[in-house]
C-alpha cells in the first residue's frame, strides 16, 4: 500500500474522530459528595420537597438547563464544590444545602458530570426531586455558544435514552410547573426570578430535539 493512501486514511480517521457527531464525551470532574452533604440533601428533599428518602437519589422527568453567571470553569466548579451555601441570604432561608447541578458545560462545549445522574442536587426550585441540572458557562453578558447548543443537545439525547425525560426546560422557565404535579415545594412564597439561559437558547435546543417528541412546557 502506498506511502500517500495510508496518510490519507489515517487522516480521514482523525478527522472523523474530531467531528461533532463523533466527539461526544463525558469528563467525570466530582464535587464533594460526604455525608454532610448527604445529609443536607435528605432533609432537603423531606423538608422542601415533602419526601422522606433513604438515599439522595432522584427519578429523572426533567432536564433544567443553566448558565452559571460566572465566565470561568474552575471557579464555578469551586463555588459548587462546598457541601454548605454561602453569602446567599436569598436562598440559605430555606436550606444550607449549597446549589449544584449533575453536569457542567464549559465554553467549547466540553461536558463535566459533577455528580452522578440520578444523585440529588439543589439547582431548580420546585423540581429538584425529578431534574437533572445542566449548567453552562456564560451569562446575560456572554450568550451561550454554538458548541454549548450542540453539547448540550448530545448531553440531553443520552440522558434521554437512560431515563424517561418528559420535558426540556430553561431555569427560567421553572415557575410554569407551579400548577403541575410535578410541582413540589413546601413554601408557597419561596422563588426566584431567573433568566437563564434564556428564551433564543431554548428556542434553539427545541429545534434540535423535535425528534424526541418532549412535552410541551405548560402555562401558567
């Protein structure tokens, strides 16, 4: 076999292997999962949620997508990486319980898993029992990327075909469960306003992920 035909051929491979449809991985970066933790996210899911569990696990039926406000990857990650909350008066009235989420994807669309699928994180009022959280870097200042749609549409179609995901929702739109029965929190006062990852985003994702055939959000 010629010199020039197998060049070819191994360059045809590494291209194929650096194409988006054939890239899709997931990076396991953990953040603290202890007992106190565990703890905190058992009496979490008791006290706000109403549900009394043995283990911090959840039935997924929702994936809440996320920016994170903050344009850096580690810093994120060290900002969930406490067990306990801090300097957020808004929230540590309902819980010490720090927020996370299961995945985090950085800027060029590489994807970390910060704690396992189906392990309980605080990330969306209302809908932490059943929604797998997907953060993204980036803010109302720095719009999400076109590398962040489609790791986030890949992140989305793997995690349908493990588990039985109902709806595709952006954080701000949480509040439109309230009326559902998917809708679980003990304080009928206790929300937040959001914005991401706002409204172009998830118009965009939709698009991508027809083929799911996802319910429809509900209105209020």
């Amino acid at each position: 076999m010629k010199k020039t035909h197998i060049f070819n051929l191994l360059l045809g491979g590494i291209l194929l292997a650096c194409s988006p449809k054939s890239t899709f991985r997931i990076i396991d970066k953990p953040i603290t999962w202890n007992d106190e933790r565990e703890q905190l996210s058992l009496q979490y899911l008791k006290e706000r949620h109403g549900l009394e569990q043995e283990t911090a696990q959840i039935t997924p039926q929702i994936v809440v997508v996320h920016w994170t406000a903050i344009d850096n990857i580690e810093v994120t990650f060290d900002v969930f990486d406490s067990p306990t909350l801090g300097g957020r008066a808004d929230l540590t009235g309902a819980s010490n319980l720090n927020v996370s989420s299961q995945f985090l994807i950085d800027r060029d669309g590489t994807i970390f898993r910060l704690l396992p699928d189906t392990t309980f994180a605080r990330h969306t009022i209302g809908l932490n029992y059943c929604a797998i959280g997907i953060e993204n870097i980036g803010s109302d200042d720095m719009p999400l990327t076109k590398a962040q749609l489609q790791a986030n549409e890949d992140l989305i179609r793997y995690l349908k075909r493990k588990y039985p995901i109902d709806y595709v929702i952006g954080h701000h739109e949480y509040q439109k469960f309230q009326t559902t029965e998917l809708w679980k929190e003990a304080d009928p006062d206790y929300r937040t306003v959001k914005t991401d990852p706002g409204d172009e985003f998830m118009k965009k994702l939709r698009k991508n992920l027809q083929d799911l055939s996802l319910k429809p959000i509900p209105s209020l």
